[in-house]
C-alpha cells in the first residue's frame, strides 16, 4: 500500500510572514486516488503545539474557566471575550509539565489528579498546531494565587467558577464558542454518566 509520504512531493516552500508565528505558501504534488498527480498550494501558520485543560471540582460540581480578549473572534463578529478553559503552546515543555505551570498562571489553582484524555488537530485545513487535552481536579486547597495570567505577555485573564451544568447550557446559548472548551465541557459530562452522574 503506497504511504502518504509517497502521495506528496513537496515543490517550493515560501515564508510569506514570521511577525508573530510563521505562515508559509507550500506548494507540492499530490497523487489522487485515481492515479494522477495534482498541484496544489497551501497555507499553513505553525505557531507549536499547545495544551488545554479543564478544571473540575469533584465535590461542588464547579469547572474553572477564564475570560479573555480574542483580536481574531473580535474581527469575524464577536465581542471578542471568549470564555475558555486554561491553555498554552508547549514551547520547549512536555504537554504535561506545560499545562501544570498554564494553568496555575492562568486561574491560581495547582492542579490534582491530572489526566490525559485526548490529542487533536484544530484547524488542520491552515494551523499545524496540535493540542494536548487534560482534565485536573481543583478545590479551595489547591489555590495558590490570583490567576489572571501574565500581563508582561499581554495576558488579562478573568477567573470563571461555575457549575458544570451551566456551562453546557451556555455552549447552548452560544455564550460558549471555543473549540477546544465545549470539547473539554462535553468530555468531562460524557465521563460523569458513564460513571452514572449527572453533569
């Protein structure tokens, strides 16, 4: 069976913007399924991978999410203040030891029990970035600061608490509209009834 590897012949790789993080125009030679070969060009934006968590309160039932300013929701329409769950690019760190220090920056809790529970691609048609997916447990404990983020980076995060089932019901609401949150969100009310919980 032919490899992709073997489907693709990259041409001509062209950085066209290394202002923030790095867009190039890649153009390459695909061979279809019906045996001939196309050429297409392409953009991607490769600005790392990432990592996300929720976290959770097994007692009380409350996730912690943050609120922040987003430039690109703000100019396709949105207010631009999206709700999301804590998350980060790896840089040089391991998903795992990245999203423990994100998400004490972040929302002030240090997190328990934390666990992988999937990897995905979200934007595979541009972005090259690929996310590492957590859940964590948090009470009053385990907090540590404010959160808030670092505004040296240009971070001014609000710390959200509320109970599971209202998030969902703002994914419903559309009061919710990050990707990798009502991800995260459904996850986390998927693990709970198959443990015979309600979210």
């Amino acid at each position: 069976m032919i490899t992709t590897q073997e489907r693709v012949r990259v041409v001509d790789t062209t950085v066209l913007s290394d202002n923030w993080y790095v867009l190039r125009k890649v153009t390459f030679d695909y061979l279809r399924r019906d045996g001939t070969w196309q050429r297409q060009s392409r953009e991607t934006y490769d600005r790392g991978n990432g990592a996300t968590i929720l976290l959770h309160n097994p007692a009380t039932g409350n996730v912690v999410l943050t609120r922040q300013f987003r430039m690109p929701a703000f100019v396709n329409g949105h207010d631009g203040m999206l709700i999301e769950a804590a998350a980060g690019l790896l840089d040089q760190a391991s998903p795992e030891a990245r999203i423990r220090a994100e998400v004490e920056e972040e929302t002030g809790y240090r997190v328990r029990n934390l666990r992988k529970v999937f990897e995905a691609f979200m934007s595979p048609g541009s972005v090259t970035e690929k996310l590492y997916f957590y859940l964590g447990e948090y009470d009053a404990t385990t907090r540590i600061g404010e959160g808030g983020g670092i505004a040296e980076e240009g971070e001014d995060l609000e710390v959200v608490e509320m109970p599971l089932g209202e998030a969902l019901a703002a994914i419903g609401r559309g009061e919710i509209v990050d990707g990798k949150t009502i991800m995260l969100l459904q996850q986390l009310a998927l693990s709970q009834l198959s443990q015979g919980r309600t979210p």
